[in-house]
C-alpha cells in the first residue's frame, strides 16, 4: 500500500523538470514566479489541511442516534464558537492581505523596466510565430519564424503583435505569459539566466491547429549568439549541385515563391514563415517535425495531414522534384 | 401524412446545411487532379467545368469554408492591388454585375489560372489548385445580389463596402464612373 | 359579489377530506399529452427541468470522455483537430449553460414555493414557457453538434476568433442564439423566484426566518438578472457582427476585441456563482437536518451570501490578467478576487462549527457534503492561487486552471447537487434512494473526481496549455494524461451508478414519509411527493425551524378560496397577509410562445429580417396568453 502511495507519487513528480515547465526555470522572472508558487502552494496546502483536519475531528464526534430528535445547542457553547469562528474569519482576512501584498511585490519587479539589450517583435500567424529582430540600423533588421536565439545574462524586450486572432507568448521556463491581440501591441521582457533551449508555446485557442503552434528560445552565450545574428543576416545558403540547384529553381517558380521569402532568391512571399535560414532551426512547421531532409520532404508532400487546416496548401509535386526541394531546403542553414 | 412530409423537408433542410458547413481540409489528390480538367471554349470564356465539381455539389459555390477561405487568399494574394475591395480600381469591379468574361465560375477561374489580356496576371503556377477554386468561388459570389447564408461578412479591418452576406452587394463601384472606353 | 354568483367555497368552510378532493379538482393537471403541454405546476415543471438537465449532464460527460480518449496518449488520432476543438467547445457551453444553471434553478423552481409555504410559484405560465425555451436551445446546439456544424471556438468564443472574418460558417452563430435561448429562459426563472421570495412566503417567516437555501436562491436570482443581460448584449454583438457587418469588436474600425472579454467575463464570473450560490444553500441546508441543529451563524450566513453575489461583480478581469490591461487595474482585481474568499470561508468555518456541536447522521447526504468540503477547499485556494496576477501569468489557459474550475464547479456543486438529489428525491417522488449505493456512488465519484483532476494542477505546471487536441510525445505528458484518462472512467462510473440508483428507486425503492428525515423547513410538512396544491392550508411559520419548534402541530392559515386557483400575498420584511391573488390555470400558450420564440431566433441565424417577421407570430401567442379567458382566477 505504501510502495503503492510512493509510485503514484512519484508519477506525479516526474517531469516538474523540462523544457517547458513552470516549476524548472531559468530566467530572472520565471524563478520569481517559481518561488511565487511555492510561496503559494505552501501556504495553501497548509489551509487545506487544517480545514480537513478540523472536518475530520468534528466527524468523529459522531452520535448516530436516530431517535433523538432536533436540539438547540447551549448558549455559552455557541458564543465560543462564535468567538473561534470570528478568530477564523480574521485569521483568513490576515493570509489573504498577506498574500495581496506579495503578489503586488512579485508584478512590481516583474515589470520593472530594465534597459532592453535586444528588442524583438513578435507577430502571432495562425499557426505560427513571426519574429522580427529590431534595430536602430535597418541593416541589421531581420526576420526569422518559430524560433528566438537571444543572449544569456541580458533583458530581452518583446513587442507582441497580432496578425489575425488572438495568441498567446508562453515560453514558462523564462517568464509568464501574455497575449497578443490584433489592435494592440502587448510587451514582454525577461532576461535569461541560463544558456540552454526552452520550449514555448501558444496559450490562447487561436483555431484548427492551436495545439501545434509552438516555438522554440534557445538561450546562447554572447559570442554564439553574435554568430548565429550574423548567420541571419546574411543571404541564404547558395546551392551546391545540380539537385539544389534545380530545387532552388522550383522553389521560385512553383508556387513556393508566392507565401515564402527566401532572402537571396527572387522568392519573396510575405504571406508564410520567413525560409531563408530555415535548416538553421530546431523544428519546422512551429513545432511540429525536428528539421531534417525527411521530414521537409514529408511537409511538402502533404501537410495536410500533418497539420490539418494550416494554411500552406498542398502543392503537387512529383518524386523527383521532391527530392530537388527537399534536398535544397534542407541545406538553407 | 403531414408528418412525414414535414420530417423530409426538414430533413432536406438540414442536409443542404451538413453540406454548407462541412469543412475538408485536404483534397483526395485525384479530385485535386480532376478539378484541374476544366475544358475551356476556344476563346476562354464559359466552358466545361469538372464533373466531380457537380458531384461535390458545387462546394466552391456553396460552402461556408471555402468562400471563406477564397476571401483569405484574396487578401494574401493582394487582388486588392488590382481589384480593391470587390470595387475594381484598374482591374475591373466584382460588384457591379457586369462580367467581362461571363459569370460562371469555370471562367473566372480560367481568368486567375492563365490570366487575361490588359494586365490580369497568370496565377496558374503560384497556386493550388484548390486556392484557385477557393478565389473563383469567393470572386464569383461576391457580387451576389442576395445575401448567401454560406457567404463570408465582413473583414477585420476598414470598411470600405457592405459585407458580402448583406444584399444587395451591388453598389456604384469607383470603376463605374470611369470612362466607360477604358473597358471596351 | 351579486346574488346570482355561486357562493364562495373558502377552504375554511371544508374538513381535510373534502377540502382535498376540492383542492385537487381546482389544481390538477389533466393526463394525457395536453396535461404534459399545458401544465403550469411547478412541481411537474421542476421534475423535467430537473431530468433534462440530468440528461444534458450525461451528454456533456459524454464528450469529456471523449477528449480524455483522445489525450490519453501523445498524437492520437481518435478526433480530428476540427472534432475536437467542437466537442471542447460544446463541453463548455453544455455544462455551463445547459446543465449547471439550468439545474439549479429546477431546483429552485420545484422547492421555494414549497419552502416559503406557497401554492405555486409565482408567474407560472412563464415558467412553463421557459422550460420550452431552454429545451430548445438545447436541441440546437446538439443538433448542431450531430449535423458536424457545432460551435468550435471554444465557450467562451473570444473575438476575433469567433468573429466574421475567422469565424467561418454559422457556428458561432448557433453559439450566440443558444446563449439567448437559455439566458431568457434563466432570466425568467430569477424573476418568477425573486418575485416568490419575496411576496409570496407563508405568514409569519419573516426575513430572518426564511430558510438558508431559499436566500441563496434569492441571491442567485439577483445575479441573474444582473449578469444574464450582459451576454446577451455580448452574442448579440457579435451575431450583429456576423450577420449584419457591425464593428462592435473590429479594431480598423473603432471596435475592440478585448470589449467582447470584458462583456463575457462581466457575465461569467457571476455565473460560476450563480452555480455556486444555490448549492451552499442545499449544503446548509443538509448540514442542518443532519446535525439536527439549525445552522450555526444564520446572520453571518445570509450576509456572506449577499457579500459573494456583490462581490461577484468585482471581480471579472481575473480572467484577462494577461492581456495587456494596466498593472494598477489588474492588483485591484487581484484585492477582490482573493477577498471573495472571505466569505466563503465564513461559510464553511460556519458549517463547521454546525457539524462540530451536531448530532451527526451519516446518510447520504451528509456524505457528499462531506465530499464537497474536501473538495471545494482545494478549488477555493487553488482559486486564491490564480487570483495572483504574476501567479496567474504562468498558469492563465493550462490544465492547472482546468484542475482548479473542475474542483470548485464538480466539488462545490455537483456534489451538493446530487447529495440534494438523494435529500428531496424522497419528497419528489415518495420514495427513499438506496442507501448502500449512495456511498458507492459518494466513494466512486470522490476518489474518481481526484484522481482525474487533481494531476491536472502538475499537468499545468509541467507546461501543457489548455484547448490542444493533442501534444507531442517528446513532451512527457503522456504518462499523466494516461493515468488522468483511467481515472475518468471511475469517475465516470460513479455517475452511471447514481443514475441507475435514481431509476431503480423511482420504482422500488422503500416509501418514504411526509418527512423521512426529520428536517425542520415547511417542504416537509406536505406528503411525499406533494399534491399538486402543495398544502392543504397554507402554514404559520413562528420560527426558523417550524417542523423542529412544534414538531405535533402545524398551525395554518384559513380563507382561500377551494374553488378557484389562489395563493396568498404576504409583506415583505415580515411576511404578513396583504392580499389574496389568483393563480393562472393551465395554459397552452406559454408552449406556442415558445415555439414562435424558437422560430424567431433560429431563423435570426440566417437573416436579420427574421426578427421582423418573426415578431409576429411571437406577438400572437403573447397574446393569447394574455386573452382573459373567463376563467374564475381573471377576476383577479
């Protein structure tokens, strides 16, 4: 029975660890919001516990006779429970005050305004994540999808823009959430703490394919992400063999061109996810495949069916030009 | 007696709705291979249309998504440059009843798969099947003298002209009060 | 009175048995399909109120069955993404407003005019037209959902999501008119209860006599009339929005997608005490006939329930913490959440405090409500936890919310509310509910209920939002999920055990007394199940506790009419007689209404004109329901 109690607790221990969790952070607001829970959870647990405890305790004193009939409690017994009921209702006046107050103190510092080292502006598609790298030189503006690199040890800014319904920015392992609602530009900041990759994903039911929209923030070291920026701000990979090359021709004048801007090819779409540097990333389809010749291939054959209802369509392709596509895709680091 | 007739109707009813509202976000790639057989007459206005768009009971006509969608493809595609709203700029109007090329639907999409003559480009090779059927779908319906239940409302953005689901659509466009030798 | 007029058979001027015969011919309601269309009894309303809401909580426990299938594992493939995201959103909208109020109400409408010692409840004719309108909402929506065309954006159906241009098709249009179908049909109910409570109580029970359940229906039926109007002007809007091309929620063009937040919550957070708020009355009022002592704290108890439904209006933006809205604004919403605790927990140390100094007897009842307490604590602390706005930004729209609504709407009101059912089914139906399968049904549904949702607090902390179809298997979540799944099927049978024990008792289970129990409020005073006049001579209530005070006699109040349909009109802080007043017969226009009502609003999904023309029909049955019919009671 106990070996029983311990697995099932166990079981539900398992996992507070990982890439997306609330309780394993790794930024400046996320581990205060961690503490917060704890905070809480502590405090309520304890509640819980009284209460249940005083049920049990006035259950035990049972009198299970049938034939009494109703009775009128005495007065002074009612008058001191009067008194403990009163000693309660203050006692629970006095936890939830003390609670108010520090939430009031966590929203503070989570909200103070620290000197941004990166602005970002993240644009929420169905289904996927636009992210725009802003900068005061136009020349180092640049636009990637589903997948944020951003320096350890700095604030992060994040300008939360809406293309269509409303998203949600949910990364918990570095911060809480919020929303991002067409007709209004939301802001988030925090500031990783440690270098690592943290899964984020939408929080707000944006439709068909709300469960396969997440995205990726990959936390890397100065210099790392200093070579990753420059790697983005260059053209896209060229070709190397005739199999790349026949795919890049594809590409631009199949109906690839027309969604997809490809930085470098004649490619210039704005309607879908930015593919210039697509191989560069963990995943494709915000989450849904780990990036791989394979399943680039499996996308564009039919993402219908791994993604039903998102908005690429499926485009007809025969083997050959498959393999060229996928081939030259899967080489755009 | 009255019973039963009344339980058809409203059977039939219901099923016309089923229909308007189902949504297929794939397309069986031989019904996507046969939606491409459109027979055109010589000068490309009418023709035949795929049979298996009269066995789908004209879904690009008639269902709730699809229109929907047309109109999606419509913004992302930016007809608007051309076209605006529906009121046509300097590609004709969609509002005013007048077709160029005919209304039916096989020749609209026979104008946005291979273009026409005076600037209407070929988006044969930029879309799917499908998407063009969707737009033609969307185009055609858009000057609809009586709201669709099926048609599409309004747009999160600007008005600019009634929704598409209130009738009548047709309304003096920008275009109907250029030189009317522009279009001849 | 002139000569000619047959003379008055005042139920003064009978004895018992006479009078009872009479009373039954003046009150009855014919058999047949006519008597089934036309009944204006509150009792025969409540009953099927009651069962269709039971059958509308089979349903939507149906479709959570369903999603927990498809979520047992990672990418699954037992719904599609479209299915799915239709069965979450009819979860939502079926139990919150096709069982949880509705429910309540029946309740209601079956046991106040009972408790406060009345013939009926007041404007009965709407209260059987409301009925028919909430049945047909709720044949929309579900027929919607058989016909693949349900709503899928979820029930709360948030801009610009369900809007025009996202929103493809009717579906969010069945999902605003449903909304107007069972909101008016609500609405009425609060008026006819409002208007009972206060006007139509025995003489006698005064204010501070006046059962605890029936204040907490009083209360309920003020946050409905408050709350109700405000989502019906929200689904309007947005039907406008679709059908017409308004802008009420289009940024481009002054409208605001967070103004449709701000109208939905304003009504949905009062909602969840709508659900609330009548099952603290039936748990006083178990508690009280089960410790056999009155409820400790009777004051503190009635003003903790006026505090809630006040305070229920405060606290809306809970729900938006993270939209953007000003850091100032969102702490005051933070101080008014968490302060909503206070009251209830007055209640429960309340209860407490009963159960401390009672004579405990452990039926049923007195289970769930043990069950409840348990269970509701958790919700209500889970809720202070939320309440938090930086708290709240990690687990806003994860499984940990799911787990915390689930605890406080399943654990603090469906366990009151099938505790209730085992309480009144004696007096409904004359008889007992099994008693050995009642703890089976307390044990399944408890353990069950917990093991299901209270992983979902973990689920939500370990990352998983809410709303997805599915996840990927990289992310851990499977495990739980699974265990989460097995344990709905206990869950689940605790349920399916409760309904076959309603079933098995209705025919054999054992006949109970006027009052098996032996509670102390004037429901009790009548056979079980009551005549369809409900008292023979309407009681004198001389205390809180009428059947405990003076358990041999019940004093009564003579001088209404036998021969003709009335109740007797009281004052309201005191409850002393004002005035005789006539109750309508059986009418067969509140059906026809209905129907005209249905007609009108279904076609208003498909054109504007139809609230044109629609008024038409609707108009003709008001008025025939209005036509003085010659009856004895037109008089007045």
């Amino acid at each position: 029975m106990a070996r029983h109690a311990l697995s099932l607790i166990a079981l539900l221990c398992c996992g507070c660890a990982g890439w997306q969790s609330a309780l394993d952070t790794h930024a400046v607001q996320g581990t205060r919001l961690a503490h917060l829970i704890w905070l809480f959870v502590g405090v309520c647990a304890v509640v819980w516990v009284t209460v249940t405890v005083v049920l049990l305790l006035a259950l035990r004193k049972k009198n299970d006779c049938p034939d009494d009939g109703p009775h009128t409690p005495a007065e002074a017994s009612e008058r001191r429970m009067a008194r403990i009921v009163r000693a309660a209702a203050i006692a629970t006046a006095g936890i939830i005050t003390s609670l108010t107050i520090v939430s009031f103190y966590a929203t503070r510092e989570l909200t103070s305004a620290a000197v941004a080292a990166l602005d970002l502006r993240v644009r929420g598609y169905q289904w996927w994540w636009e992210v725009t790298y802003l900068d005061a030189r136009p020349d180092q503006v640049f636009i990637t999808a589903n997948e944020i690199h951003v320096p350890v040890g700095r604030s992060i800014h994040l300008r939360l823009a809406a293309a269509d319904v409303i998203h949600s920015f949910w990364v918990p392992s570095l911060t809480g959430k919020q929303d991002l609602i067409p007709g209004r530009e939301n802001t988030l900041t925090f500031t990783p703490q440690e270098v690592g990759i943290y899964r984020g994903q939408c929080a707000e039911f944006c439709g068909l394919q709300h469960a396969h929209m997440s995205l990726l923030v990959v936390v890397d070291s100065a210099a790392d992400f200093e070579h990753w920026r420059r790697g983005q701000l260059a053209p896209a990979a060229t070709p190397r063999g005739p199999e790349q090359e026949t795919g890049k021709r594809l590409f631009e004048n199949k109906a690839c061109a027309s969604c997809h801007n490809i930085q470098g090819s004649t490619a210039s779409g704005t309607i879908g996810p930015d593919l210039t540097h697509l191989a560069s990333r963990h995943y494709i389809a915000a989450g849904s495949l780990a990036t791989n010749r394979g399943s680039i291939a499996a996308w564009l054959a039919d993402p219908q069916t791994i993604k039903p209802g998102n908005n690429m369509p499926r485009v007809r392709l025969n083997a050959g030009e498959l393999n060229a596509l996928s081939a030259y895709l899967a080489a755009l680091r | 007696m009255t019973g039963r007739i009344f339980s058809l109707v409203f059977g039939a009813v219901l099923l016309t709705a089923c229909q308007r509202e189902s949504r297929s976000f794939r397309l069986d790639p031989p019904i996507a291979a046969s939606l491409e057989a459109v027979a055109p007459m010589p000068n490309g206005i009418g023709g035949a249309p795929p049979d298996s768009d009269a066995v789908l009971g004209h879904p690009y006509l008639t269902n709730a998504y699809n229109l929907n969608q047309g109109k999606q493809l419509y913004t992302w595609f930016n007809c608007k440059g051309c076209h605006a709203d529906g009121g046509g700029v300097t590609g004709p109007s969609f509002l005013n009843g007048w077709w160029r090329y005919g209304p039916q639907a096989v020749s609209i999409f026979i104008s946005i798969r291979d273009g026409r003559p005076r600037g209407m480009p070929a988006f044969g090779n930029h879309l799917t099947t499908e998407q063009l059927w969707q737009l033609a779908g969307y185009v055609r319906t858009i000057g609809a003298y009586s709201a669709m239940t099926a048609a599409p409302s309004r747009n999160d953005e600007m008005q600019s002209r009634p929704a598409e689901n209130r009738a009548p659509a047709a309304i003096a466009t920008p275009s109907d009060q250029w030189p009317a030798t522009r279009y001849r | 009175m002139t000569a000619s007029e047959p003379r008055a058979v005042s139920d003064s001027d009978l004895d018992p048995p006479a009078l009872e015969k009479q009373l039954a011919a003046t009150w009855r309601t014919p058999g047949g399909l006519w008597g089934v269309l036309s009944t204006v009894d509150h009792k025969i309303i409540g009953r099927r109120y009651i069962i269709t809401a039971f059958v509308f909580l089979a349903l939507g426990g149906v479709l959570a069955l369903l999603m927990r299938l498809q979520l047992a594992g990672a990418e699954r493939r037992v719904l599609s993404a479209d299915r799915y995201n239709q069965v979450f959103t009819m979860h939502g909208s079926n139990m919150m407003f096709l069982f949880a109020v509705p429910v309540m109400e029946a309740m209601a409408v079956y046991l106040v005019p009972l408790m406060v010692g009345s013939r009926n409840i007041a404007f009965p004719r709407l209260n059987a037209f409301s009925y028919w309108l909430y049945l047909a909402g709720g044949i929309l929506l579900w027929a919607a959902f058989a016909l693949n065309m349900a709503p899928d954006v979820g029930w709360f159906a948030y801009v610009p999501l369900s809007g025009p241009q996202f929103g493809a098709g009717k579906r969010a249009d069945i999902w605003a008119q449903m909304i107007t179908f069972t909101e008016v049909s609500a609405l009425a109910v609060a008026i006819e209860l409002v208007v009972t409570i206060f006007k139509q109580r025995a003489p006698g029970m005064t204010l501070a006599r006046v059962p605890l359940f029936v204040w907490s229906m009083l209360v309920t039926a003020f946050l409905v009339i408050l709350a109700m109007p405000t989502i019906m002007i929200a689904s309007t809007s947005l039907i406008l929005d679709r059908l017409v091309g308004t802008h009420f929620f289009n940024p481009a063009e002054g409208g605001d997608a967070l103004l449709w937040q701000h109208l939905f919550w304003f009504f949905g957070h009062p909602e969840v005490y709508i659900i609330f708020l009548p099952a603290v009355g039936m748990v006083s009022t178990i508690v009280a006939t089960f410790a056999r002592r009155p409820v400790f704290g009777y004051l503190a108890m009635v003003l903790a329930l006026i505090a809630t439904g006040v305070l229920a209006f405060g606290l809306w933006v809970h729900h938006m913490f993270v939209v953007g809205l000003p850091r100032l604004g969102e702490s005051f919403f933070t101080i008014s959440s968490m302060s909503i605790a206070l009251p209830a927990g007055i209640q429960i140390f309340c209860w407490l405090a009963t159960l401390w100094d009672g004579r405990l007897m452990f039926r049923t009842p007195l289970l769930f409500v043990i069950a409840f307490m348990v269970t509701f604590v958790m919700g209500g602390l889970t809720g202070v936890m939320v309440a938090s706005v930086p708290l709240d930004t990690q687990v806003h729209d994860t499984y940990f919310v799911v787990a915390h609504f689930h605890y406080v709407l399943i654990g603090g009101a469906v366990f009151p509310l099938i505790g209730a059912i085992y309480y009144w089914f004696p007096k409904m139906t004359g008889r007992l509910m099994s008693e050995r399968i009642g703890r089976w049904v307390v044990g399944l549904l408890f353990v069950g209920f917990n093991l299901t949702f209270f992983p979902m607090h973990i689920l939500g902390l370990q990352g998983m939002p809410r709303r997805i179809y599915t996840y990927p298997a990289e992310m851990h979540w499977g495990t739980i999920n699974l265990f989460v799944s097995v344990s709905a099927t206990i869950l689940t049978s605790g349920f399916l055990l409760f309904f076959i024990d309603v079933v098995r008792s209705l025919r054999h289970g054992p006949p109970a007394g006027a009052n098996p129990w032996g509670a102390s409020t004037l429901e009790w005073a009548t056979s079980s199940p009551p005549p369809s006049y409900n008292f023979a001579r309407l009681p004198v209530v001389g205390s809180a506790q009428p059947l405990w005070d003076r358990p041999d006699v019940l004093p009564v109040v003579c001088g209404l009419r036998a021969d003709r349909r009335e109740l007797l009109i009281t004052s309201l802080r005191s409850a002393e007689p004002q005035a005789r007043e006539s109750s309508p017969r059986n009418s067969i226009w509140p059906l026809l209404a209905a129907i005209a009502s249905t007609v009108m609003l279904i076609s208003s999904i498909f054109t504007p004109w139809a609230m044109v023309w629609g008024a038409v029909p609707v108009l003709i049955t008001l008025i025939g329901w209005f036509w003085p019919k010659g009856t004895p009671e037109d008089e007045g």
